[in-house]
C-alpha cells in the first residue's frame, strides 16, 4: 500500500470537498468546524493514518499508531499528536470518510454479486452486558450461528471492486436494503437463497437488474442458462471479499468504545480495501483455442 498515493487522493479530495461546501451557502462554514477542532493535524492526515492502519495487517490501532506511526513517520507528519488525542480526533474525519468512500466504488459491468456478513460487536454470551451500541444492534442468526451486532451488506462486480454497501443491525432481513442498493445498477445480480423474493425479482427486472439465485427444494425446477449457472457458482467470489474485509481490513472486532470511532474504522477498512494491490476477481475474458485448426472457427 503506497502511503504518499493515498495521502495524495485524500487530500485532493479534502480540498475538492472544502471548496464545493463553502460554495453552499445554506452551509456553516468548515472554516469554523476546524477552529472548534483545534489540532495541529489536517483531517487529511488523521484519515491517512486512519486508513494505513487497515492496510498494514496490525492487530490494534493503538501498536500500530504507538510502535509504527510515532517512532517512524514523523518526517512525513511533522504535527503529530498523541495516541489520546488521535482517537479524539477521529470521529472529526467521519463524514469526509463516507464521502471519499464513495468515490473509491467500482465500474459497473453488468455483472454483480450481493451478499451480506455479520460485524460482531461482542462475544453473544457477553451481549447483555454491551453497553457501546446499547439499542442499536441486534441478533441475527448466520450459517456459523447467532451473532450480536450489525451485518454489512455489499454488492461487487466481477472485478471484485466495491459497488455499493449499507449497514444494518443484525436482524435485518437480507432483502430489504436491496432496492435501495441497486439504484444505479443495471444487468445481473447474483446472490444466494436468502434472497429469493418474487416481488424483489420483478421490482429490479422493471428497472433493468435481473436477480438470479438458486432454487429452493421444495420450489419447481425452472431453466437456468448455462452462463448463469456458472456465474452462481462463482459467488464464492463476494465470499473471499469479506474474508479480506474482515482478515487483511479487520472491520470487525470488539475493542470499540464509540459509535463514531466504529464508523471510522469501517469507512476507512473499505477504502484500504480499494487500495489492495490484487483483488479477487474472475476472469471472463475469452480465451482462444490455439490447439485447434483455424478452420473450425
């Protein structure tokens, strides 16, 4: 992950941000936001540092920040604060973090996976006693078992490249941020059983998006083109997506002690996802036959 690359994008897109807000003029001024912030260090920087951390494979923020960023980058960050004051400022970079998220989506290609992966916040048999997301979690019950806390729904395109996402607690049923997801998308979508819903299918089929999954059992056998079946046995690929989310990104964990801090680290984990060098993708690519005379083609 090439450190200068980020703060370069990050901060271009600070500027871009600061100069569209100040032309609103309906818009407190982020003149006096920065005032009330009073730090030595740019936003940029702090969402740098921020998103780093979910690329460098550290277990904590606090080694990462403590052991790597304060001993070793200071020529890059001359006004580096605290350990303390770094998690204070944080919750600052939010909504410039959602923004710049945005901008890291993929292209559309017509071929799209959906899936969703639970965010737990605590260990279940600790759940009673949770106070930081008190109200706004839930149980939901995956195929590894129940789970407290959120799920983050995603939707990739072949490439393995972000196309939408949305979180909500747990107990959500898979099926309802769909719609909403789906505005800008057009083609096919392919998801698992859970997301079987006539009602679902024909909503997306009126605005362009064909929603293929598996059959049921107990449901009738319906032809399935050939393509399509080798694309829903190629979902696996959203699967390998999450793994990196949560493994490589570590968008879960249960150290959080603020809603606001929580947000951060998974805005940031989904940029420094963006950044990997290599995501997992599939190759539909045609590829010739050289073993085979010309003629036949």
């Amino acid at each position: 992950m090439d450190l200068t690359t980020i703060f370069w994008e990050v901060d271009n897109f600070c500027e871009q941000f600061e100069q569209a807000w100040s032309q609103q003029p309906h818009l407190p001024s982020m003149s006096g936001e920065n005032q009330r912030l009073r730090s030595r260090m740019r936003l940029s920087e702090v969402m740098t540092i921020v998103i780093a951390f979910h690329g460098s494979g550290t277990r904590t923020f606090k080694d990462f920040y403590t052991l790597t960023v304060l001993p070793y980058w200071r020529k890059a960050f001359p006004n580096l604060v605290s350990y303390n004051r770094f998690v204070e400022l944080m919750p600052w970079c939010l909504m410039l973090l959602c923004c710049f998220v945005n901008t890291r989506k993929g292209e559309v290609t017509g071929i799209a996976f959906i899936d969703s992966t639970p965010l737990e916040v605590c260990h279940p048999a600790r759940a009673h006693a949770h106070k930081v997301f008190q109200n706004q979690v839930g149980w939901g019950k995956s195929s590894t078992g129940w789970k407290f806390g959120f799920k983050l729904h995603l939707i990739i395109n072949d490439r393995g490249e972000l196309l939408a996402f949305k979180l909500t607690p747990a107990n959500t049923d898979d099926r309802q941020p769909v719609p909403e997801m789906t505005q800008d998308l057009v083609g096919q979508l392919f998801g698992d059983r859970g997301y079987i819903s006539q009602k679902l299918f024909e909503e997306l089929y009126d605005r362009g998006l064909q929603l293929v999954t598996k059959a049921k059992k107990n449901m009738k056998q319906r032809l399935v083109k050939l393509m399509d079946k080798i694309l829903l046995r190629k979902r696996s690929l959203i699967e390998s997506v999450n793994d990196q989310l949560k493994n490589v990104c570590q968008i879960e964990h249960s150290r959080h002690r603020s809603c606001w801090n929580f947000l951060v680290n998974l805005a940031a984990g989904l940029v420094a996802y963006t950044y990997q060098p290599k995501l997992p993708s599939l190759d539909l690519q045609p590829k010739g036959l050289p073993a085979l005379p010309p003629a036949i083609f």
